[in-house]
C-alpha cells in the first residue's frame, strides 16, 4: 500500500462521493440479508401447512387451507422481490458514486500524469522511450483504476455482507454458523495465495507489454527507414519473437488465474455439505427449523463472492501497487529545469552573451561546447558554422534552456538566463529546430500553433508567404486544411521546414534562432526567405546555424565552432583574410554553384 499512498490526495478530493457509495452499499446489503429471513418463513410456514394439511385429509376446510396457502406465498414472493428491487436500486446508486468516482479520479491521474511529462526536461525524453512512457499513462493507469473503484467497492460490500450475514447467522445457530463458515477463510487464503503469483507475473507482462508498445511505436515512426532498407521481415520477426514471449507469459498467468473458479466452487460445496448436514442434526433436535437450513445454504452462497473476493481484491491491488509504482517512478522524477518567474510576461531587448561556457550533455557525458565565449547585441546577426558535433545545435538548446550549462553562465539582457522566466523566455524565442516537427493536423493550424494569440486565416497565409511555403499550400487540394500526418509526413523536407518556420515567425519573437532550417530547400526560394529575413528580422537578434553560407545575409558576427571551442570568430570579411576553415566552406560553395550555373547553361 506504500505506493498507492499517492492517491489518497483523489479520494480525499471525491470523499463525499466515496462516502456515499459505502452507504448505498450497507442500504443494499441489508435488504439483501432480508430476503433469506422471509424465505425462510416462507419455508417454515409452508411446512407448517402442509402439517395441517394433512390434518384435516378428507374434510372440506382441506380445500380453504390450500388457497390461503397459495395467496400467502404469492405475498412471500411479492416480499422477496420488492426487496431485491430495493437493493438492486441501492446496487445502482453504489456504481453511480464509486465507479463513477473511479473513472473520474483516472481522468485526474492522467491529467497529472501528462502534465508532469510535459514539465520534465529533454534528458528524461532522451533516457525513456516513447512506448513505456504511453503505457504507464494507459494501461498502468487502467490497472490503478481497477483498484480505485472496483476493488473499493468490492472491498466495501465484503465488509458489510459480513457483518450483516454472520451478525443474521450468529441470531439464529452459533454453532451451525461455525460449522458453515470452517472452509471459508480456507477459500480466501487459497485464491490469496493464488493472487500473489497473479501479481508476480501481471507485473511482468506489463513490462514486456510496454516493450511490445516501444517497438511498435519505433516501427510505425522509422517505417520509412524500414521499407528502404526492405528489414520489414526482420521486424515481423523480432515483434514475433517478443509476442511469443508476451503470450507464453499470459497463458502461464492465465493457468494460474484458472485455478480461482474450481476452489470458490469446491469450498462453496463444502460449506453447503457441512451447512446441510450439522443443520439437519440440529433440526432433528428441535434446535432449528427446516427453514433455517434454507436460510444459511443462502447466506454461505451471499458470503461465497465476498470472501472469495478477499484474493481477488488483493490481488487488484497488488496489480495496481505495481502499476502505481511504475508510475511513481516517473512522478518522482524532478525537473532539472525549473521556470523562477512562471507568471512573468515581458518582452526581451536581445542583448545575448555567453561567459565561459561549458555543457556536457547529462544523458551521454559528451562535452559539446568548451570554454565558449561571444557577445552578440540587440538586433545583430550571428552566424554559427562548424562541422556537425561542433556543438552548433547545443547553443540553440542553451539559449531556449532545454538544458542548463555545465559551467560559465549565459546572460541576456544582462540577466543570467536561469533567472529569467523560462515560459517567457521560451515565447519570445522564435526557433526552428534541424529536426523539424509537425503535429498530425492541418498545416493552418501547424502554423498557428506558434502564435500566442488565435491568429485569423489572413494573417496564417501573410506568414506562409514570408516562409515561401504559400504557393505550395495553395496547390495542395485542400489548401491550408490539409492534414499533414504523423510528423508531417504527406510534406517534403522543403515544405516541412518552411511550415515550420513560418510557425516560428507568427510568434513575432524577439529573438530567431534558425537551425540549418534552409538546407532542404532550393535556391530560389532560399533567396526569399532570406529576402524576407533581411526586412523582418533587421531589428531582432538572429542566430543561424548553417552547414553554409548565405550570401543574402549579412551577418554582424560568424563563430566558427570546433569541438565545442571558437576555432574561428569575426565578420566575413575577417575570416576570408584568416584563410581557415570558414574560407575554404566558402571557397568550395562558390566551386559547388560555378559547376551548377555551368550545367545550366
């Protein structure tokens, strides 16, 4: 129960719909008891006129005994069935409190669940993957479930069917009760043991099913990859393989589970056997009546589900305690990257300055920058180039805080980043990624995402023409309606990487940060983007992060990086005169269009 500690906080939150649900159980359970109590006088009256039936044999008050008889029973049934009505009522009204208290606390689980994902820092997302992470979110959730409204409500109704039965017992036979109920807590320890191995193995499977989910999710994702390096067999294969692993597990669980129904059935039989037998003795010595005999054969059948219920709600919640802990693994984690002023909203001037910079990747133990140091005005343009694993792209997750720096300090605005509201920071940071992302939606509202207000249809296409990616749209069949798919995969490169920076441009952000976000795109629609970026982006700090260089920009500062360090640093007429490694990236794209412009003619 440790781990399910957590979730007081839910019950607390719904205790009066909790509350409720435990006093329609005990409403429900007491009409229940009352139904073998008026079945047993029915009995015990029956046997009694049958008596005197006999009694009067021949004569014709015979007859008049029979129809009172008969009207009497039908008042009995009558009885017997308005009660079960009453407690199937209360039954109703139990579901309605408890498992709709379950259902509701599932949803607030869930609801804290994601947003604390989307609270942790990239090196979680980097450590964990993708299918364990949906898992716990669902199928451990579903197992919590099971606990927080079955199993509550089961555990309710066994509690107060056994004091009702027994205390109903006890009024009329100590020892007969005794006798009925000797095989009944042999029943509960059984199934328990049984729930033990249950949740043994239920905690297995629901770690090979997240492995199953992983590999499905990777498939799906990489199905690109999969097709072109035609290992669609191979992966049949190895999802084969893990499925085996998954269903011999299941059906060893199910062998288990399988012994659950033969034991409530054998112990139910034996408690009827001892009940019918111990109960005839003492009928035949004047201590009971007939009838009572009828009665505890139905109380032993009312305890059956209860006790056997005993194992199955241990188990319940032993399946949920796993679950829970899995998921307490992840709630426990701690964001590294926390946000000081959350409510803060202001804007950003740009002034941008890294002061002795070292960042080794907390995931890997790689040191991407070293002793990185640049200052970069409001309004200016930088330009980072360096092989790749130079740590260009580490700048950018510095600079939008994705992660914090090992060493050194990062200021803007002369305020060390860490200090600075990172929602705000984040919302006035326009950044388009080298992996590019879109959501499986339309491209309006891929674009609109980016925006912090509800942008109208004129001002998405104004920012689809500054990206170039508005004709393209226009000649789609839907235009700006249509779906992209899963990542964006019905778009090119070109086309994914222009929407992506036509959402980070209807920001309207303070600073741009621009990854390798032209390199899938042609020359021409380079040159108007970059046509645009010139007017748009003349008073805003801009960082671009290339492979190459753009002749349409002109930038106030071009770092050089490699290995982390400032190989390079200076305008390019500076780094031309060095003749390093930037004169010869700019010697050899001069040869690379030569050769283009001589093919075309």
């Amino acid at each position: 129960m440790r781990e399910l500690k957590f979730l007081n906080r839910f019950f607390w939150k719904y205790r009066w719909r909790l509350a409720l649900g435990i006093v329609f159980i005990c409403i429900s359970n007491y009409f229940q008891v009352l139904q073998p109590q008026v079945i047993r006088e029915a009995l015990d009256l029956v046997i009694d006129y049958v008596n005197t039936y006999r009694i009067y044999d021949g004569f014709e008050v015979q007859g008049e005994f029979f129809g009172i008889l008969s009207h009497t029973l039908m008042l009995f049934a009558g009885l017997v069935l308005l009660l079960a009505l009453i407690m199937g009522f209360f039954l109703y009204l139990t579901r309605q409190t408890i498992i709709v208290m379950s259902r509701l606390i599932e949803y607030d689980l869930r609801e804290v669940i994601f947003e604390h994902y989307e609270d942790l820092s990239l090196e979680f997302y980097k450590r964990n993957n993708t299918g364990d992470l949906m898992n716990r979110i669902t199928e451990d959730v579903n197992k919590v479930r099971m606990y927080l409204g079955p199993a509550v409500m089961y555990l309710a109704n066994l509690i107060s069917t056994i004091i009702f039965v027994i205390a109903s017992m006890l009024a009329v036979s100590p020892t007969l009760t005794l006798y009925t109920l000797i095989p009944l807590p042999v029943l509960a320890v059984s199934i328990y043991y049984v729930s033990n191995i249950i949740h043994t193995r239920s905690t297995l499977i629901q770690q090979q099913l997240s492995k199953l989910t992983s590999i499905a999710q990777e498939v799906f994702s990489g199905i690109r990859v999969v097709k072109s390096y035609v290992r669609e067999r191979q992966q049949v294969q190895f999802f084969a393989k893990q499925s085996d692993v998954y269903k011999d597990m299941s059906v060893d669980l199910a062998k288990v589970d399988a012994w659950f129904f033969p034991l409530m059935v054998f112990m139910v039989g034996a408690a009827t056997v001892l009940t019918v037998y111990v109960g005839g003795l003492q009928v035949v010595a004047g201590e009971i009546s007939a009838g009572n005999i009828a009665e505890f054969v139905i109380y032993v059948n009312m305890l059956t589900w209860p006790v056997t219920a005993i194992g199955w709600i241990a188990s319940i919640v032993q399946q949920a305690a796993a679950s829970q802990k899995r998921i307490n693994e992840f709630l426990d984690t701690k964001a590294t990257i926390t946000d000081p002023h959350p409510e803060y909203r202001g804007g950003l001037k740009g002034d941008i300055t890294f002061e002795n910079v070292t960042f080794v990747y907390p995931d890997t133990g790689i040191k991407a920058l070293d002793n990185l140091n640049f200052t970069l005005k409001a309004g200016e343009k930088l330009a980072i180039i360096g092989r790749t694993g130079s740590g260009k792209t580490s700048v950018a997750d510095l600079l939008l805080r994705m992660y914090d720096v090992t060493s050194g300090r990062i200021l803007i605005d002369g305020q060390d980043i860490r200090e600075i509201g990172l929602a705000n920071l984040r919302r006035k940071i326009g950044y388009v990624p080298q992996d590019v992302f879109l959501f499986s939606d339309t491209i309006k509202a891929n674009i609109a995402f980016g925006a912090d207000h509800d942008p109208d249809d004129a001002e998405i296409e104004q920012f689809a023409k500054h990206a170039a990616v508005y004709k393209d749209i226009e000649g789609l069949t839907l235009g700006f309606d249509t779906l992209v798919g899963e990542r964006g995969v019905t778009l090119s490169g070109g086309q994914k990487q222009r929407v992506s920076i036509a959402r980070a441009l209807i920001k309207r952000p303070d600073i741009v940060i621009l990854d390798d976000s032209l390199s899938a795109v042609d020359t021409n629609t380079e040159q108007q983007i970059l046509g645009y970026f010139n007017q748009a982006l003349q008073e805003k700090t801009s960082i671009i992060i290339t492979h190459r260089i753009y002749g349409h920009l002109t930038f106030d500062k071009i770092i050089v990086l490699d290995q982390g360090r400032v190989a390079e640093m200076g305008t390019h007429e500076e780094l031309l005169a060095n003749g390093g490694y930037y004169s010869e990236i700019v010697e050899r794209q001069m040869a690379e269009e030569v050769e283009v412009d001589e093919d075309a003619e």
